[in-house]
C-alpha cells in the first residue's frame, strides 16, 4: 500500500510540474508567479 502511495505522489508531483511548466497565466498563478515573469525577461533578452 505504501509504494502504491508513493507512485500517487510521484504522478501528483509531475502532472503539477506539467501544469506549471506551460506559462504565467496558468491556473496554479498563486506562489510562483515570480517564476514564470523572470524566464520571460531572461527569454527577450
């Protein structure tokens, strides 16, 4: 049981890693908006 909620935790962890991959404007936008504004200057310069 415990290595099945281990594989639940490690799926959770890469579908969020996914959702926050694609951009700023995203629906997880509350704790890491500083992230996705600083790849987008490093990205224009």
């Amino acid at each position: 049981m415990g290595s099945l909620l281990f594989a639940g935790w490690v799926l959770f962890a890469l579908v969020l890693g996914w959702l926050l991959e694609p951009g700023p404007s995203g629906p997880t936008n509350t704790g890491l908006d500083v992230l996705p504004p600083t790849n987008d200057e490093e990205d224009e310069r």
